[in-house]
C-alpha cells in the first residue's frame, strides 16, 4: 500500500513539473528568510544583553541600527508568503506553514524591538553608573528566552508538535524570574529611594526578556497549530477538553 502511495506521489510532482518545483523552492526561500530572521532576532537580544552587563555603549548602539535589518526582513518575508498565497493555492499544511510564517515574521520583527529597548536601558543606565541591576536574574532569563526562540523556531521549522509544547511550558519559569528581578528592584529602592529611576530600568530591562519569552511561546504555539491543525492559544485547547497532557518544562 504504501509504494503504491509513494508511486503516486512521483507521478503527482511529475505531472506538476516545473511549477511544482517552483512552488517548492519558494517554500525554501521563506523558510530560511525566516531562519535568517530567527538567528538575528537571537543576536540581537545577546548583544542587548551584554550591552547592558558589560555596560559597553558601542554593543548598544549596534544593537540600535542592526533594527533596521530586522525589518527589512519582516518585509520580504512578508511579501514572498503573500506571493505563494495569491499565485500557488497552497491547501492544508503548506496553507497553515504560510500563514503561520507571516505572524511569526512580526513576533521576530517584534523581539528585535525587545532588543533595542534593552540596549536603550543599557544606555542609560550606563550614564547613572549603576550597579543595581540583578545580573543573575537577568543572565538566566537572557539565556532562557534565547533558548525559547531557538526551540520554537525548530518546531515550528520540524513541524515538530511536542517541542512546540515544551517551548510553551518554558515560558513560566521567565514569568517567575521577571517576578524576582521586580521583588529585588523593589527592596533597593525601599532602602535607597534615589535608586528608583535605575531600578526602573533594570525592570523594564526584565520585562523586556519577559516579553521576548511570551513572542516565542507565540511561534511555540504556531508550531503546534501547524503541526497538529490545533489551536492552543489562549488555552483553547483546554477549554475544548482534547488538551494532551502537560510536557515537562527544560531546566
């Protein structure tokens, strides 16, 4: 059964001929704007971050311009998926892979506005020469919504369901850390209240990398949609009843 399957899947792809390949090298191309996307977007929110640890202003200002890239990358993405949607009529999951790729483009285009505003905090809280900022925390929430980004973009990439979950239930371990960073922040202005202003870059600093974690629980819970043809978000799934049961988060 299966060879007479495959047999007719060649003689589908032969009949179709060069606008199938065609079709399929499209496919590829969007597929590894969007790598080339996910890789920058990575970058930028490491640069970001050692930025504002290291407190050198030159990683800042890099982080700052290499924004523009980003968007341009949205942009052709963008363009090459409503192409394949208007022109090929793709069905079932390259229809889902399409239309999945251009949310994802804007949640990427998005982690690099996360970047920037993290490399604005590293600016000016180098000019206060301040040392309030919880480098722990943030260490580990950097590394961990990196992380996120990278597994999600490989389920959704792998059409890989089950990684797409787990990069989902990572995400309240950066919700429990961003807690941390605002109790610690807190405490130092209550003894210090001339802190406040670096206390409130060092959160929003935080609160950055908690949004860069949520973006990629977004890509996380397209991968599932893709993979499955189910909808997650918003607990969806649950409210239905058909939820698998819960994937252990990675450590």
């Amino acid at each position: 059964m299966s060879s007479d399957i495959e047999r007719a899947a060649i003689e589908a792809e032969a009949a179709a001929g060069p606008a199938f390949r065609h079709f399929h090298e499209q496919l590829r191309d969007l597929k590894e704007r969007l790598l080339e996307m996910s890789e920058r977007a990575e970058s930028l929110v490491e640069q970001a971050v050692d930025a504002l640890l290291l407190r050198d202003a030159s990683k800042a200002e890099a982080v700052i311009l290499g924004d523009h890239q980003m968007d341009a990358l949205e942009l052709e993405v963008e363009h090459l998926a409503i192409s394949l949607l208007a022109l090929q009529q793709p069905m079932a999951r390259d229809l889902r892979f399409i239309i999945s790729t251009i949310k994802i483009s804007s949640d990427l285009e998005r982690v690099g506005d996360h970047a920037v505003n993290i490399a604005q905090s590293a600016l000016r809280l180098a000019q206060l020469r301040s040392g309030i900022v919880p480098v722990p925390e943030i260490e580990d929430m950097a590394r961990r919504a990196r992380r996120m980004l990278s597994d999600a973009l490989d389920a959704f990439i792998r059409a890989d369901g089950a990684l797409g979950r787990a990069v989902c239930g990572m995400d309240d371990q950066v919700d429990a850390l961003n807690d941390s960073v605002f109790r610690i922040v807190i405490t130092h202005v209550m003894e210090d209240p001339k802190a406040i202003t670096a206390a409130l870059e060092a959160f929003l600093v935080s609160r950055n990398l908690e949004r860069v974690a949520d973006l990629a629980t977004n890509i996380g819970e397209d991968a599932v949609y893709l993979a499955e043809g189910k909808q997650i978000k918003h607990n969806f799934e649950e409210r239905r009843g058909d939820a698998p049961s819960a994937p252990r988060a990675a450590p």
